[in-house]
RNA sequence: GCCCCCAUAGUCUAGCGGCCUAGGACGUCACCCUUUCAAGGUGAAGAUCGCGGGUUCGAAUCCCGCUGGGGGUACCA
C-alpha cells in the first residue's frame, strides 16, 4: 500500500488539511504501506516562500512522518512537482496523449474563450450550461501543425467524450458508484501554455510513477475525478482505489474551513499550547470513529484500529471546546515536572522569566506548576494564571476583598488578625499554613469563605486562584505579609 | 443556474432490518466534594433518527421523491 499527501505550498497548513494528511498516514502505517509527501507546486501565481517548510513542520508537529519526500529523499526523487517539470516528466505523457487521440492541442486563448461563452450566450444556450469545447477537437493534423508553426501558443486539453457517463467507485462510501455525465465536463487543460502541467496531470503522472495506490483526499475532488479516470484509462495504467474523505466544516457550518476567515492554522495550536497528542487524538476523530465509546486512545492505539471503513462520508463541524477539552485531558496526563518544563516558554514569552531561564527559575515554577496543572486547558493559560508570582500586584479594587456578609471594617480586622497569626508561624509551609488559618475561622467566629477569600484576594489581587494554602506557601513568608498588610490598610 | 456528495440532540459521533423505551463525548444546567476556580463524582434537560411516500411481519437502518447543508463549476490546487 502506498499512499501521499499533496499539498501545493501556497499558505500555511489549516487542521483540515493536516486531517486529510493523518487519514493518509495512518492508512499507511495501519497496513504497513508507505506515505509519501509531495509538493503540488504547478500553481505558478500563488507560489509561497517558505510555505512548504511551514507545512513540513506543522506535520511533523502533530506527529507525522513521511517515508519519501522533498527532504527525506527516495526512490521517486524529486519530490517537488516544479522540479520534475523540469525534468520533462509530464510533456511525454501529454504528447502520449495527443499522439493517440485523447487529449489535443488547443489555440483558444483565455479571452478567446470569454467570446466563445458569449457566442453560446447569443445562440439562446443558458451561460451556465457552457462547457469548453476546443475547436481543434475536430481539426486535421496539417491544421495543428500549421498553428504551431504560426509559433501560436498552445494548451493541451483532454478531448472528452461528448455523450456517455464515467463513473468510479469510493471507498469512504462504502464501494459505492458515482457517476457523472460526460456532456457535464468540460475539455480540461492538462498543460498549460507555460510548459507546466496542471495539477489533473501532474498528480495523475507522479501517482502512477510513485506506485501510489490509494489516493486519499478531499471530498473537493469529487467532481473532477471523472477526469482522473479519463486520464487512467487514456494512458491505459493501472488504477488507484479512490477514498474521499469529509472536509471540516466551520464552526457556524458556513461553509470549509478557510485559512482567510479562520484562526486554524496549524502552527497557531503549539503557539497556544496545544499537545501534539491531544491535536492528534482530536484531529483523527474528525471523520473517523473507533466505536461508540472510545475517544481517548494513543497514536498506537489509533494506527492499530484506523481503517476506512469506518471513515464517515458526512462533512464533521470544527469543535475548538472540544478539541480545548480534550487538550486539558492530555495536560493532566502528563507529570508536574514534564508540564513544568512545557511551561517555561510561555513564562519566557510573557516576559515573567528571564530569557534564557535560569535554574532558579525551573525549580521555581516547577513548584508552582501543581497549582494551576489540572486547570490548563491549552498550556498558554499558565503565564496569566502564575502573573501574581513572578510580578508586583496590579492595582486592584479593594471591594473585591470584602466576602459575603461582611462589610469593609469587619475585612480589615480579619486581615490584621491574620497577619498577626500568620506571623507567629515558625515553618513556612502549607500544612502549617493551614493549620493557623482554620484556627483563625474558630477564633474569629466567621466562615472559612470569609476570611480565604479575603486572603486569596490580598495575596493574588483576584477571587480565582490557585488553592490558598498552596498559594501562600509558594508565594513564601515575606511576599504573603506584605500583600496582606496592604490589603488591610487599603480598607481603611 | 447546472453537476456531484451528504443528512441521528447546539456540536462530534455509535448504529449497517428485530439487541433502540436510540448508546457515548463536548457544550449547557443542577447537586455532591470544597477556601474561589478547576478537576473528580452523581444526575438532568436536549433527537417525532430532516420531511413525505414506499419495500417488509418488522426501518434510524433498504428504495424513491422533496427539503436542507456542503462541494464543484479556472491555463488554482
């Protein structure tokens, strides 16, 4: 089994398309195939400066890893569709393919062919229902060469049959045929003016030569698969089994997901702290179902039980609570120590920790990292949860102080009671910590909400936060007594 | 417009003729735990299986029509 994923380098990778990529994978390494990368770069106008590495790394970043491909090398080198182009690999199947009959080459130029629309328009033919058809269709050879001899530029165009149906069948729907009526296509081009391929030919060309035989891909191509069988059955090769699969839908169902109008981009998801296992495990699920259970499972576990057939054919809807949901289920996996040091960039980037951090600084937060580990949903979160540690406290509004039931007066003198009994403590530590507070709630005769909550406020400058006891013990002695004095005296 | 694909709760899905008084998850709500928030636990609301016809002893499951959604309609992929 070989399989391959084709990008064209022209923008970063959206989660759609690393979906469409990990069904590829994971088809290749269930049955022990190989997956290919390829680059689909024949679109000479939309071509993107680094887009290729970006789309490289957003791969790798979830967990993927090809076989063959533009870096990595292998038996089909190169890898890239530009740089087969100039090795002349698709201008001998093209002139195959004019040679016996099926594809032919073509004069109209782009605006030739707005005349022949409006020429169909005059006639009384509803617009929409033009299909291209070259007038060389039907011309001699003498007439081609004279043309060509003119030094008239060309296209090499498919010569579709006028009547009949061309049907394939699809794996993702279950074998199923579908059929399209030829007089619904059109003659496409498979060469361009310029020399380069479209991508109808190129990827045809190189599946074939790279032995693909499952082509893997977007529901988009649906309608012009019709064509690719055309192509097979014109170069008399051996034909690919077709799969499919859903696209992701926006969130509002308006529509795919489109790198212009969503935040999406693959890279976008480790900048916000995504776990390349938590993408992994969501993204695969998209369009794709184990059981009616199961939804947490290991990468071996998905290879091991991937197949298509349980792929599904409906289109899935992106679902970031989801995916948020189930990234905090992957933190929480994880050991303290193992977040602590997938926290440290995010207190870099926050300008909480020196950069580069120094050794005081890992063991510092890799004490604070309990207090906020099981409330991480994505890993950026971190640096806004843990800002009252590293910095002064912002301003904050002291009637955030004052707990249920109580009134400025009463605050201030739960506050100085619990300086005063804070200061007695020998050992600065949680327990003991704790022990002296709920001391305090019996002595006071308040509720332990009342005189937490004001403390939490005092120390923290905001009613969420870490655990008290936890909080004040790594906030350490000196930081906690300050913050409570303050706080006291900012009642008054 | 035309062509193609799809259709189970707000969302992702299980289901492939009787096991379904339709199962799980996200989200929502309530309660428990509890110093706040989470996490965890318990529970609830939420789907006339898009609608209408068939086929069958029996349909969410098969067929047809309609409606809705998506995709395509380029010398882009």
């Amino acid at each position: 089994m070989r399989v391959r994923f084709a990008p064209s380098p022209t923008g970063f990778l959206h989660i759609g398309g690393v979906r469409t990529a990990l069904f590829n994978w994971l088809f290749a390494r269930h049955y022990g195939g190989q997956f290919i990368l390829r680059l689909e770069d024949t679109d000479e106008k939309r071509f993107v400066q680094d887009a290729a590495d970006d789309i490289m790394a957003s791969m790798r970043w979830v967990g993927m890893n090809w076989d063959e491909g533009p870096d990595v090398g292998g038996p089909h080198a190169p890898y890239v569709q530009s740089e087969r182009k100039a090795l002349g690999i698709y201008q001998g199947p093209a002139d195959a393919l004019v040679a016996s009959g099926h594809a032919y080459k073509c004069f109209v130029t782009p605006e030739g062919e707005e005349a022949m629309r409006a020429a169909w328009a005059a006639k009384g033919e509803r617009p929409e229902r033009f299909r291209f058809r070259g007038p060389e269709r039907d011309w001699t050879p003498a007439q081609t060469a004279e043309a060509e001899a003119n030094g008239r530029p060309f296209t090499i165009r498919l010569k579709v049959p006028l009547d009949g149906a061309t049907s394939f069948s699809d794996l993702v729907r279950g074998g199923d045929q579908i059929t399209i009526a030829n007089a619904d296509l059109y003659d496409l081009v498979l060469l361009k003016t310029s020399g380069m391929p479209t991508y109808h030919l190129a990827h045809l060309v190189d599946d074939h030569l790279m032995g693909v035989t499952h082509v893997i891909r977007g529901e988009e191509w649906v309608p012009s698969a019709p064509y690719h069988i055309m192509l097979y059955q014109a170069f008399g090769w051996h034909m690919p089994t077709f799969a499919h699969v859903p696209n992701i839908l926006r969130q509002d169902g308006k529509g795919k997901l489109s790198k212009r109008k969503d935040d999406v981009s693959t890279n976008r998801f480790w900048e916000r702290g995504y776990l390349s296992q938590a993408m992994f495990n969501y993204l695969a699920l998209q369009g794709w179902s184990y059981d009616d259970k199961t939804e947490i499972m290991s990468r071996d576990e998905i290879v091991a039980r991937f197949t298509i057939d349980r792929v599904q054919a409906s289109p899935a809807r992106w679902n970031p609570d989801k995916l948020k949901d189930m990234n905090g289920i992957y933190i929480r996996s994880l050991p303290t120590a193992e977040v602590a040091k997938l926290l440290m960039p995010y207190m870099v980037k926050a300008g909480m920790v020196a950069d580069p951090p120094r050794a005081e600084d890992l063991s510092y937060l890799t004490q604070l990292t309990p207090l906020v580990h099981e409330r991480l949903e994505e890993l950026q979160q971190a640096a806004e949860m843990l800002a009252f540690f590293f910095a002064d406290l912002p301003a904050y509004e002291p009637k955030l102080l004052i707990q249920k039931q109580m009134d400025a007066a009463r605050t201030a003198d739960v506050l100085r009671a619990a300086h005063a009994a804070l200061n007695s403590i020998e050992v600065w530590a949680t327990d003991t910590l704790e022990a002296q507070l709920r001391d305090l709630v019996g002595r006071m005769a308040v509720k332990p909400g009342q005189i937490f909550g004001s403390i939490r406020v005092a120390v923290s400058g905001r009613t969420v936060a870490p655990p008290l006891f936890e909080t004040l013990a790594a906030l350490g002695r000196e930081r906690s007594m300050a913050r409570i004095a303050a706080a006291a005296i900012a009642l008054e």
